[in-house]
C-alpha cells in the first residue's frame, strides 16, 4: 500500500481506509498543531511519516507496535524446507528474481566435509528468469550422494501398539463468580533484571552488519512517565480480562475489579521476586514490571484459574478431532536411530544420550505396554507465555500395563517458561481426564535420567 501511494496511485479504494489512517495518527498522542499538520498531508506523506517512525518518541509512529509486511515469497519467507521453485508470473526486476530464488537457500542440514565446511545443498528452480550465471565449465562439480537415510513409518501388524489422544483447541475454564486467591499456594515470580535490560544500544546496521561507532544508547528509565504503576496494573488486568470474560458468568464490571485488586495484592506481595538490590529502586522496579507484564499476567492467570474453576470444557479440532500414532505420515532421517518393538512407529530418532536412554527403558521395562517419541505426529498442547498463545511438544507417551497413559517429558534445566508448560500440561490432563473416553492419563516432568525408571514403575503402579 505505501509502495502504491509513493508511485501517486489510489489507494482510497481500500473500505475506511481514510478513517483507519487518520486513527492511527490521532491515537498517536501528537501535540494537537502537530496532529494537523501531519493531517494536512498527502496519503503517502502520511504512510512514509508513520512507517520511518515506528517506535520512537515523540514522533508520529510512536505507539505502533506491529509492521505487517505481505510481500512473503520476496521477503520474510523464511522456510528451511523448499526444495523447489517455480516461477508463474511475470518478474519486474532482476532484483525481484534473487530474492525469490534466496527462498530456497534456507539451509536444511548441516552436515560437514572433512575440511570442517558445510556440505553444498541444492533447489530445482524453474521460470525464474535470472541472469546471473557463473561459468563452472562444461560438466560442474557433481552434487555430493546424500547420506544414508531411513525411513521412519507405521509398522504394519502393531494396531495393538496404537496410541491416541485427543486434539484440544483450547481449554475453557468456567470461573466461580467471586474469585478468592489463596496466596499460600500460589508460586512465586522471578523476574531476573539479566533478562531484562533496562538499556539497548542502538546503531544503524547495513547488509547485516553493525556499525558500532554510531552506536546511541536509549535509556529506558527516561520514559518512566510511560510506566505508571496504576497504568500498569490496569493493563495487566486488561489481559487477565480478556482471557477470562467469555467464561465468567457474572457481571464483567465485578470481574475487572475483581483483576484488578488481584494484581495489586500480587506486586505488592513477596510472591514476586526480583533478585537485584539495584532493581529494588522504585523507579527501575515500575520498568521491570512494564517489560514483563506479559509474564507476570501470565503468571497470575495460571492461578486465578487453577483457583477458581468451577469445571473445565476442552474444545476440540473440529477437522481432527483424535490424533493417532496410526496417522503419522512417513518420512526420512539421516539422523541417528534404532528399530523399536513396543512403538506402532518402525524407529526411535536420538536427538541426544539421554533421550536414548529414555527409549531403552521404555523397551525393556515390562510395566510399559505400548510407546512413542512425539516425533512428528502433531501431539501439542497450546499455553500462553509473554502474552502470546505457544505450541508445547511433549517428548514421549507412554501407556502402561495398567491402562493410564503417561505423558512424559524430559528436561535438564528448569525455567519459568517451562513451568508455564507444566501447568497447561496439567489443566490438559484435568480436561480430558473430566471429558472422558480416552482412558486415564497423567504427566511428569523428569530432570534427572537416573529418575526415569522409578517415574514408569511408580505411576505403574498406582490404580
């Protein structure tokens, strides 16, 4: 669009476009002579003005958060899988046809030759008229043969190694119409300031790299205006709001206060931690928290609904609706592997010693009936982490002798993020254990592969 107006075409045909530009520059929060001046000028005057100024103070571009850029096949795409490139329509610009054909270099692999350099890989390109050629003689350097690979699929004959789970969209939790905390139980926050950088250098940057001698430094604490504790507050329970509104019954007035006072008990309570003296200033501590807000609503979101849900409404995939270990499609690995015996899947990939560990004993301990490494089978559980809706790919499932199905993950070093999955994983549980007619399942997490048996042994043997 802004291309489109600097060339001096229309851009009005677009429904309220006028309107929509026009709040954006008002929603700027400009001097009232400087919002008119920038009124009085041209659509593309107006586009240039607000996109070179994205974020900064001051300046008319200084509250967008988000540039959207459609351009994908030229620009942003940023795919590691294309192996081909056909080109179907007319190209303007020799320019236009590398940055197509750079698609296609998204290294796959990263296998070395002997020299320690990365192995040459290829993409068939076709009707991308580029010009630029070099001359390698007549025949070239052959291609390398690719290395062995194996091909990891469905065995047949294993049906009774079938593992399935259901495919939950999301999860509704129907809240009680007083919310009450108990603060006892709820985890603390660390908010660690290492993390969290109150100053960014800043320097202009060409072909990717940067020019350090024009570095400026944009101290955070000059915009503490911004980072009102009360408006803060209010933005967290804004968030919390959202989440929660569509499945509180009563008044959504009563459940704004209700946030509100929620958040206000949690920042001032010791359940958030801050492990810098020099963070405990008052000012630096009001910046903290605007940078992690995601988080620390995140965080409390976690328990006003553990706390405060009368029952739990897992909405599935209307198109897949079960998953199933039956359904994996094939495909080829180069990576290390071995045949299994108690998977419906042919093979095991190890990504590591002790994810190999972890398959041995599911192979050989007797109380596990039937298991699979969650390997391209599309097994995910959605959480939220930073304000954003995030994917969690458990490592293994295991069914026991017992009938429960384990959902187990393997970790070495634990995080805030981590918990975060932990406990979507566990509301996952709650849900579909309430829902019914997928048997009985349960979930742990293991930091030590030492712990691995007793983990399989102990949730064997509980009934």
């Amino acid at each position: 669009m802004l291309e489109k107006a600097e060339r001096g075409e229309s851009v009005t045909k677009d429904k309220d476009y006028d309107q929509r530009l026009t709040e954006i520059i008002e929603a700027a929060g400009l001097p009232s002579d400087k919002t008119e001046d920038l009124l009085a000028l041209k659509q593309q005057e107006q586009l240039r003005a607000l996109v070179d100024t994205v974020g900064k103070r001051g300046q008319p571009g200084q509250k967008l958060h988000n540039v959207i850029s459609v351009a994908m096949r030229s620009e942003g795409w940023d795919a590691a899988n294309v192996t081909h490139i056909m080109g179907l329509r007319a190209f303007t610009s020799q320019l236009l046809c590398e940055q197509v054909i750079g698609r296609g270099l998204r290294r796959v692999a990263h296998d070395m030759d002997e020299q320690g350099l990365f192995l040459p890989e290829y993409v068939n390109i076709f009707g991308v008229p580029l010009s630029i050629f070099q001359d390698v003689g007549e025949e070239g350097e052959a291609p390398p043969p690719p290395k062995p690979s194996v091909r990891i699929q469905v065995e047949p004959g294993r049906n009774h190694l079938e593992i399935r789970w259901p495919n939950i969209q999301r999860i509704d939790a129907v809240l009680k119409q007083e919310l009450v905390m108990d603060w006892e139980n709820v985890q603390p926050l660390t908010l660690d300031p290492m993390n969290t950088p109150l100053n960014a250098e800043v320097a202009p940057s060409l072909t990717g790299f940067v020019n350090l001698s024009m570095a400026s430094e944009i101290d955070l604490e000059k915009a503490v205006d911004d980072f009102r504790l009360q408006n803060l507050i209010f933005r967290a329970a804004r968030k919390l709001y959202l989440q929660s509104a569509d499945s509180f019954g009563g008044d959504k007035q009563f459940l704004a206060v209700q946030l509100i006072r929620i958040v206000e008990v949690f920042l001032d309570s010791d359940k958030l931690d801050i492990p810098s003296l020099w963070h405990q200033d008052p000012i630096r501590k009001q910046i903290l928290f605007a940078l992690n807000m995601d988080t620390v609503a995140g965080h409390v979101s976690r328990f006003v609904s553990a706390q405060n849900t009368e029952k739990l409404e897992a909405i599935f995939d209307e198109l897949n609706p079960i998953g199933s270990t039956a359904r994996m499609r094939s495909w080829l690995t180069t990576r290390p592997c071995l045949a299994t015996e108690k998977s419906q899947i042919s093979h095991v990939v190890y990504d590591s010693a002790w994810e190999k560990a972890v398959a041995d004993l599911c192979e050989k301990v007797p109380q596990v009936v039937a298991w699979v490494k969650n390997d391209h089978l599309d097994f995910i559980v959605r959480y939220l982490w930073r304000g954003s809706s995030r994917n969690f790919v458990p490592d293994y499932l295991v069914r026991l002798n017992n009938g429960k199905t384990l959902v187990l993950e393997v970790k070495g070093v634990d995080s805030e993020q981590n918990r975060a999955k932990r406990a979507a994983m566990e509301t996952w549980i709650k849900a579909v254990n309430e829902q019914g007619g997928f048997g009985h399942w349960c979930f742990e997490v293991v930091f030590e592969p030492a712990g691995t048996r007793d983990v399989l042994v102990r949730h064997a043997g509980i009934e």
